[in-house]
C-alpha cells in the first residue's frame, strides 16, 4: 500500500489538484450563475474604459427589472475582431449579441447575417416597450431612431439585422491652454484666414499646428477640401439624382464639360495645400496612435477627431491642459481665393449611427438578447449609455452630454462632387499621384498633367469593368429576387401580399429600371451628352422661352 | 403487432407524403436563401422528381447558383417542370425562368434581344394575366425601351398603352408608367415624360418595411425634370418643397432651396428683359 501511494503520489496530487479545481470553479459559477440565472454574453471590440463601464451599469440596471439575468462581456482588440468572430460563429460558440460590421469584407459579413444572425425586422416595426411613459411610447422601434434605422436595414437580405446604440460625429479638438499662450486667443477661429494665422503664428513657436496622420487625412477631406467642389454637381449629374457617380465625373470629362483645370477642382486642391502645410512632417506615413501622442504631449495645437475617441482624449488631457471643440475652419463666402466656391456650410449626414449589435442564432435566450437589446435602444437608458461612454445617442430625444454640442451634425449643406476613380489602374494612378501632392512633391499642375490624359484614356477600360461587374450583379439580383418569389409563392395567404409587394418594387428597383439607367450611362460615356454642352442643372433656351412667356403673360 | 410494424410505418409515411414534400420545398428554399444552395439542391431532390414545386426549385438553384451553376440543367428542368405540370403555378414562372436565362446572360456575352423578347412573348402568350406574364411583358417592353431608339420607343408606347388600358388595376401600373417616361425621354418629350413620371410617383407601391424606399430621391428627380425639361416651374417648386417639408435631413434639402432661389432669380430677370418682341 505504501509502495502503491509512494508510486502514485504525483497522480493523486494532480487529481486532487483538479477535483479541488472542479469543486472551486463549480462553486464560483453556482454561486455566480445559480440556477435559474441566464447569462448573456455579449461581444464587441470596444476596449475603451467607457463602454464596459456603460455596459456593467446598464446591465445592473437591468438586473434590477430581470433579477435573474446577468451581462459578461466578451471585449476583443479590433485588430483579431474578424477572426474571433469568425471562429466564435464557425464553432458555434458566439455571444448572444455581437457588435457587427469589423474586421471582415462586407460579402462575408452579408454571408455571417444570413447564416448566423437573427432577423430583427418583427422587433424594428413594434414600438419599444422600454420607451412607455416618454414621447416615443407606441412608436414603431425603426421609427424612434435618428437615423430611421436605415443602417441597420441590409437590402441584400431585405431584414433589419441590427440594432445600432450611438451616433458619431467629427470635429476639432484644441489645446486651449497652448493656443492661448502662443497667440493669444482662448477660442479657435473658424473663419479661414483667421485659422492659417493662427497657425503661421504656432509654426513660428517652432510647434506643429495641427497633429495629423493618414488616418485623420479623410477628415480634413471629407469637411473641408471636398466640399469646395460641390458646384460640379450641376455639371455632371446626368442622372439627376442629386449626387456625383465616378461615371458622371468621366462622362463629363469626355463630354468637356468638365476638367482638372475646373476652378472649383483647383480651389479644393489649393487648400488642401494650405492647410496641410501646417499639418506635422510626414504626417502621411503616420498611423493615428502618433497624432494623438503628439497632440497628448502638448506638441501640437489641433486634432480632427471623432466622438469616439473624444472621450478618452478629453481624459487624457485632464490636469494637464484644457480641450476646446471648434468646427473645422472654412472660407468665407467673401474670401478672396475660395469664396466664390462656397455655396453653404458642409452638410453631414444624420445617418452616421453606428455601434450595431445583432443577436447570434446560437444564443440559448435570443428573446432576453433582444429584450436587453431594445432596453440600451430605449430612449432613457440611450441617453444614459451614451453619457456614460461620451458618444452621441441614436435614439430621437435622448439628451446629449453638453460637452459634445458641437457634435451634432450639420443637416442642410453642400457636399463633395469629385469621384475621380474609376477603380482598377485609375484608382492607383490617383493614388500614386495624391500621395505625391500630399508631401508636396508635385504641383496641381503637374498632378493635372500626369492623371488627366491618363484617366481619360484608360478609364474607358475601367468603366467597362463597372459594366462587367453590373452584370455580375444583375445575376446575383436574380438569385436574390427567385428566392424572395418563392417566399411569396409559398406565404400563407396572410403574408402574401407584404412578400409580393417586396418582390415587385425589387424587381422594379433592381432589375427592371437599373437596365435602362445602364444604356443611358454608356451612351453618355460613347456620345456625350445630349444637346451639345449643355450641362444638366443648366436651363435650355427652350425652357428659359417658357418661362419668360409665363412670367410676361 | 412486430409484424404489422413496417405496415403502419409504411402507412404513416404515405399518409403524410404531401406534407413532408412541402416541408422539403420549403426547406429547400430556405437553403437556398442562406447561399446554401447544395443543400437546397438535397432538399428538392428529396422531394422526388415528379413534384413540380421542388423541380422548379432545382431548376432556379442551377440558374443562378453562384459558382457552379448550370443553365443547360436549369433548362432542362424547367422544361420538365412544363411538362409535368403545364397549366401551374410552377409552369408559369419556368416559363419567365427560361426567359430570365436568355437576357441575364453571362459576364462577357451580351443577350440576343430578339429571342429574349420571344421568350418573355412566350409567358405572355400560355399565362394571360398571371403575375409571371405581366413581368415577362415589363421586361419585354424594358429591352425595347433600353435600345433608346425612337422607334423601338414608340412601339413599347403603344404596348403600354395597351396595358394600361386593359388592365388599369395591375399593381405593376407604376412600373409601365415609369417605363413610359423613360420613352418619352428618349422621344424628347418632356412635357409627357413629365406627366408619366407624376402618374408613375402617384401610383408607386411603397414597401413599409423598407427604410430605404423613401421617396426624396422621387421629388428630387420630378422636381428637376419639371425644372430644367419641362420648364414647369409650379410642378418644380411643389416637389422641391416636398423633400424640404418632408425629409429634413436629406443631403438634397440645401440644392432644393438652392433651386427654389435659381426659379425665382429667373423669373425676376425674365421678367425684368419683358416679353420677346
């Protein structure tokens, strides 16, 4: 018997090791989990400090109405998001809500909706039972949301798959306390002028004005530079639908209508130029990380930056130096270079909600996944989750921090008009070409010179890829839409109607008129424009006749 | 009672036969949907090959399975489907399948639209009335449309007005409308293909369910063309009104007012200039 224990004695200390090991996890899981308790999991990539505070308080909250359901959250680094995803679908061990829409190509996450996700469509055409008691008690869900609930409706599926819990917005931060010490102002001006003073003022202190990366490049575009090409609009949107196709742009550059040398083009450019110039060296082979290091270290003046990150940049910042939020600057509609270009403010669409959770097929309680779900979408506990995080609430009437005022989105403005690629050998070309203006090795001109010729040329080719890739598409819309027939084909009578009616207006939608709109866009691109040079905001002579008969009559 | 058990299981199995073909169809198709389209290919066979509905399935995953689809064998089996039922349900729309496979024709090929247009008359022709039909008719009429030529203009025109006459309650009025304007556009008549657009708008179907069939990009579009084709400016002014009154936050609400602005610096400059001499 000695012998035997002698022999053994390593084994009976590892198997005690484990049954002690048993024994403590299977207490702290009872004891954590009793019977009776379900558990939600739920994923998401978002590491800062702010949202797992958010969600732990929120999940308290509604422990407090469902005593016997508790919250784990499952926060995964964005950079292994796609594959965790993956491997968590795939082996059938999700959470039972998962923010959606990182770290994979759109296709995959289509397939990922389709195959492990719950349709939320009934739940997003019934009022939100946590909204009783506010303004929005009664009101269809989709209807409660900022933006509609537009973003989480995929056409492809033709369900709203999501529910997404935050809006976002882009500004720029200051450091008040350097730039008053350094020019005197305790406000950034918005004006133009004022602002590339003030920063000739910080770059002669031998500072960066402005903290900048390829990652925050998009911002300044997207609110300042492009928005100076808006005009261009009334030249090239053949089919008026109030915005500019890449094929609009090449069928007015083959029709003469348009060109590099078109002033508000050149204009956009020009300040691009003028404002970059006060951007820190080699900002565009810097990554966002070392933008914000540098504006965090008091070496630079201003930072473009989005609510989600506004947060923890504010909490960096604390004790140290105070944070303003200002708009990004703009021309004057008197400046004398840019001015004649301004038509209005930048316009920013309502519709940029995001922070989407879809509940996973998986899920043991997909009913309690989807009631906390429509609890963080109701408007209180929004405004509440949002508060807490620092973001803007999706859900209509919750109340925003103060602090992020100046986030709110400008509704009613000009927009972009200058889709250049074409995709394929343009979009590289381009590519090489503006990293090159951005460091300033080359002049508009010269950028002009090199892409111009090019992208007429070659862009024929590339525009006949798009042609390929509609008809790619035309097949897959008839996949899509056999399966949407015979889901009417098969409807009880009662759901008949609502599943024939989807199936008509997508035929219409995708198959029937998309046709027509595809000979209309080749013939532009092969003959040019109908009646000469006339431009499609532009009056013809007929009308202007018509016109002045009524008005003289 | 061992020995009757094969006759009742046998029994139970014929009994509920019809049940469990459905069953299958409709798991085949939900397969389908997923992008499952090897396992809705199990499902339909499972089904047998002489139930029209699943064979009809078959057919339509070999059409447009993507990858490895079969077009010769989607024929083939919508042929079958013809024949094994040729006054259904199923038949009807293999026949439009057998046309859907002549126009939506491969990467690289470009349809042959006389025999396209035969086959959609081919619907027409056996399916009266049946929703196949009036779809085969629409695409029919949308090829001869796309050719944008007066011609072919005019006699898709002239079969839509035919339509619309018989049959003024179909719920796919709004798409003959809109393909009437398109015709006018292409014949250089704005003041008609402004009036088809408007009787198209009034007699749209909207899909509650989806957020993004909102109408602004509707009154943009009547808006301009009344504008800048038709030179009504009253038609104009109504719709850029519409979208700013309704869709607040649409990115077109700020061109609107920048149109309703351009209309009346016109007049007023017209007006100022007087009447031509």
């Amino acid at each position: 018997m000695i012998k035997w224990l002698r022999n053994s004695a390593a084994l009976l200390v590892v198997a005690g090791a484990y049954v002690w090991a048993v024994i403590v996890i299977g207490s702290h899981r009872v004891k954590e989990s009793p019977p009776g308790m379900i558990t939600l999991r739920i994923g998401h990539w978002q590491l800062e400090s702010g949202v797992r505070d958010a969600f732990n308080e929120l999940a308290a909250e509604y422990q407090k109405l469902h005593p016997n359901v508790r919250v784990v959250q499952d926060a995964i680094p964005e950079s292994t998001y796609g594959q965790w995803v993956t491997t968590q679908l795939m082996g059938g061990t999700a959470p039972d809500l998962m923010q959606v829409g990182l770290g994979l190509p759109g296709p995959v996450w289509l397939g990922y909706f389709k195959r492990y996700f719950v349709p939320l469509s009934s739940v997003a055409n019934q009022p939100n039972p946590y909204n009783a008691g506010t303004e929005l008690e009664g009101v269809p869900l989709r209807q409660t949301y900022r933006d509609g609930l537009r973003a989480a409706y995929v056409p492809e599926i033709q369900e709203y798959m999501s529910l997404s819990l935050a809006q976002f917005g882009v500004r720029l931060m200051y450091n008040r306390d350097l730039l008053q010490k350094l020019t005197g102002r305790a406000e950034a001006p918005t004006e133009l002028r004022e602002f590339l003073a003030v920063c000739a003022q910080i770059k002669a202190h031998g500072l960066a004005p402005i903290a900048a990366s390829k990652y925050h490049f998009w911002m300044w575009q997207g609110k300042v530079f492009d928005v100076l090409t808006y005009p261009a609009l009334r030249q090239g949107d053949f089919n008026r639908d109030g915005s500019m196709g890449n094929d609009e742009v090449y069928a007015a550059f083959q029709a003469g209508l348009l060109s590099m040398q078109y002033p508000p083009y050149r204009a956009s450019f020009q300040l691009m130029r003028e404002i970059t110039d006060h951007f820190q060296t080699g900002y565009t082979g810097l990554t966002r990380d070392e933008a914000v290091f540098l504006f965090a270290q008091q070496r630079a003046v201003f930072l473009a930056t989005g609510t989600w990150d506004f947060r923890s940049l504010e909490t960096q910042a604390k004790g140290v130096f105070e944070v303003g939020i200002t708009d990004f600057p703009r021309p004057a509609a008197t400046d004398p270079v840019y001015g004649e270009f301004v038509e209005g403010p930048a316009y920013e669409a309502a519709q940029f909600v995001g922070f989407p959770f879809g509940v996973t097929r998986t899920s043991r309680h997909p009913d309690v996944a989807v009631d906390f779900l429509l609890f963080l979408a109701s408007q209180k506990q929004n405004e509440r989750l949002n508060r807490i995080i620092g973001w803007i609430p999706a859900i209509n009437g919750a109340a925003m921090d103060p602090a992020l005022a100046k986030f709110e989105p400008q509704l009613e403005g000009v927009y972009g008009a200058m889709p250049l690629q074409l995709g394929g050998e343009t979009s590289i070309k381009w590519m090489q070409l503006m990293s090159l203006y951005q460091i300033n090795q080359i002049s508009y001109d010269e950028l002009a010179r090199q892409y111009e010729p090019f992208y007429k040329e070659r862009g024929l080719l590339d525009f006949q890829e798009a042609r390929r890739d509609w008809r790619r598409a035309l097949a897959n819309n008839e996949q899509f839409l056999a399966g949407i027939r015979a889901a009417a084909l098969l409807a009880d009578a009662a759901r008949t109607p609502g599943a024939w009616l989807k199936y008509r207006t997508l035929t219409l939608q995708w198959q029937l008129l998309p046709e027509i709109a595809q000979a209309r866009q080749l013939r532009l691109v092969e003959e040019g424009p109908a009646g000469g040079a006339v431009a499609p905001y532009e009056y013809t002579a007929a009308v202007v006749e018509k016109i002045r008969h009524e008005v003289n009559r | 009672m061992i020995r009757l058990l094969p006759l009742l299981v046998m029994l139970s199995l014929v009994g509920s036969a019809g049940a469990g073909e459905t069953n299958l169809v409709a798991q085949g198709w939900a397969a389908y949907r997923l992008g499952e389209f090897d396992r809705a290919t199990r499902f339909f066979e499972s089904a047998g090959p002489t139930d029209a509905a699943a064979v009809y399935g078959l057919a339509t995953t070999w059409a447009w399975r993507r990858p490895k689809e079969d077009r010769g064998r989607a024929e083939q089996l919508y042929h079958e489907v013809i024949r094994l039922a040729p006054a259904s349900e199923w038949a009807a729309w293999s026949w439009l399948g057998l046309a859907r496979l002549q126009h939506v024709v491969p990467v690289g090929q470009e349809p042959n639209y006389p025999k396209v247009r035969a086959a959609y008359q081919a619907v027409i022709d056996r399916f009266p009335r049946h929703p196949a039909s009036t779809e085969a008719f629409l695409q029919q009429q949308a090829t001869l449309v796309a050719a944008l030529n007066p011609n072919e203009a005019r006699t898709a025109l002239a079969a839509m007005e035919k339509f619309l006459a018989e049959q003024p309650q179909s719920p796919y009025v709004s798409a003959v409308y809109s393909l009437q304007a398109e015709c006018f556009q292409t014949l250089g008549e704005p003041a008609a293909q402004l009036a088809a657009s408007l009787r198209a708008w009034e007699t749209t179907e909207v899909d509650p369910e989806n957020p993004r069939s909102d109408a602004a990009g509707t009154y943009w579009k009547l808006a301009t063309l009344a504008e800048f084709e038709a030179g009504d400016f009253a038609t104009a002014r109504k719709f850029y009104g519409k979208l700013i009154a309704e869709y607040p936050k649409d990115q077109r609400k700020f061109p609107a007012k920048q149109a309703l602005a351009r209309m009346a610096e016109l007049e007023s400059r017209l007006r100022a200039e007087g009447a031509p001499r």
